[in-house]
C-alpha cells in the first residue's frame, strides 16, 4: 500500500493503555503496556453506535498490534474498558491500531 506524502506522524503521548486478556468475563492476565493516543469520536461513528444501542466512551490509536481483539479488555488509568471494535490502519506513519472503547467500570 502506497503511504501519502506528506504523512502526518502519528504521537502516543497522551497515556499508557494496559491490555488484558478476559476469563469469565473478569480481566486476567496482563497482555502489554502501550503508549495511546487520543482521538476523537466522529458524528458519524458516534450515531452509528446509537443506532446499534452501543455506548462509544472513548475512541484511542496505539502503535499497530495485530494480535489485539474485541475478546480483550483495555485498563486507561483505573477505568476498565470493553474493546467494541478494533481497526488496524496501515497507510499513517507508524501503522496504528484504533480501539473504540465501552467504559464497563473501575479496578480498585
């Protein structure tokens, strides 16, 4: 896939992401710490989760993993996140992977 120029560099600097694997619908094992960063949830995205009766609470890209999936479970800062869906994107320098998030509750 051919990369546009110029390509904006995309940054990682707004927190550290945990990702967890999940065994009977608890958080189990801790997978790895990435860098994320923020993004914004679009008009679109956010309607079109509504009209599937899905919440989006947070939308973030990290460095492109693609062994991430929609069966783990994202720790940002004491809030546990449910992972709605899950795009890798490979033409922005680097590669990133989008997360769109469900807050589900807080680890204490």
């Amino acid at each position: 896939m051919k990369i546009k120029t110029p390509t904006e560099f995309q940054t990682f600097n707004d927190g550290i992401c945990d990702i967890y694997t999940v065994k009977t619908n608890k958080i189990d094992e801790k997978i790895m710490s990435l860098r994320f960063g923020d993004r914004t949830v679009g008009m679109k995205r956010y309607y079109t989760a509504r009209a599937a009766n899905v919440d989006i609470n947070r939308l973030i890209q990290i460095p492109q993993q693609l062994s991430i999936t929609s069966l783990n479970r994202a720790v940002i800062e004491n809030n546990e996140y449910k992972i709605e869906q899950v795009q890798h994107i490979k033409d922005t320098n680097p590669p990133v992977t989008i997360l769109t998030l469900k807050r589900i509750g807080v680890i204490v």
